[in-house]
C-alpha cells in the first residue's frame, strides 16, 4: 500500500525562494532611487514580475503572492521586504500543514486486513 501524504520539506526551492525573495526585496530597498516611482517604475515593474514568476515556479501557486506583487506598484511601500514575508509565510503554512497530516495519521493508523498479513 502507498502512503497518501503530501510532505513539504524545506529543501533547495524553499532555500532559493527565500534567497530570491531576500535579494529583490534587498535591490528595491538599496536601489531605492530607481523604484520610487512604485508603477510607474519599469524597473520596479520587471523586477517584480520576474519575481512573482520564480516564486510561482519554484513554489506553486500561493495567495500570498498577490499581495506583495500589488502592494509593490505602490510608491514608498518597496522599503517593506513584502516577498520575503510572502515565502516565509508560504513555508510556515505548509509546515504546520504537514504536522497536521502527521498528527491525523498518528491518530487514525491504517486499518490492516489481518486476513493478508
């Protein structure tokens, strides 16, 4: 029999998600100068599509995406690191996903057939 658990480990995606998220937060706030003018900065506007589709590749499709990719088109709100707090959000909730799924396998083990062992 196969084990129906899905377990998301904090591996190499997470790792360079965060790493990604760090940096693009880092550029728009060491940068500043270039990415002031919020939507209306090109810059601003690839770095932050280039971002959101990383983050959509190497982790999956959250909502917590969204809105750091919208709260960036507004002007003075890159100094808040918002796609770092979007991916560690991300890995908080699917580790405290996987501890439920564990707990709920802990507390309902499968049903042998004692006829097939």
């Amino acid at each position: 029999m196969t084990d129906d658990t899905i377990t998301i480990l904090p591996g190499p995606r997470f790792r360079t998600a965060m790493m990604l998220a760090i940096v693009a937060d880092a550029l728009q706030i060491v940068v500043f100068p270039l990415f002031v003018q919020g939507a209306l900065s090109p810059a601003d506007d690839i770095l932050d599509l280039g971002i959101g589709a990383a983050m959509i590749h190497l982790l999956g499709w959250h909502w917590e995406f969204l809105p750091s990719f919208l709260a960036k088109l507004v002007p003075g709100v890159d100094l808040v690191p918002f796609w770092t707090m979007a991916v560690a959000n991300v890995y908080r909730k699917s580790k405290r996903i996987t501890v439920a799924t564990e707990e709920v396998h802990q507390q309902h083990p499968k049903l042998e057939d004692p006829e097939r062992s």
